[in-house]
C-alpha cells in the first residue's frame, strides 16, 4: 500500500515510515505474545 503511494522523490521518506511500521509492529507482536495488553 505505501510502495504504491511513494513518489520517486519521496521514496526515501516512504521507506523510513515503512522500516518503522515494521519495527512497530515486531515490538507490539511481541508485547501480545507476552500476554500483554496494549490499549490506546
């Protein structure tokens, strides 16, 4: 979905948001994993 929004000139910028949604992500996975409960 984002690769499919990123222009050239902001693919840079769209890659960090996407490295960072994946790391994100990893660290919220783990938390449920861990039985924890994340309310926002």
């Amino acid at each position: 979905m984002y690769y499919i929004l990123a222009k050239p000139v902001k693919s840079k910028v769209i890659s960090g948001f996407i490295e960072y949604g994946i790391f994100y992500g990893i660290l919220i996975t783990f938390k449920i994993h861990c039985g924890i409960v994340i309310s926002y």
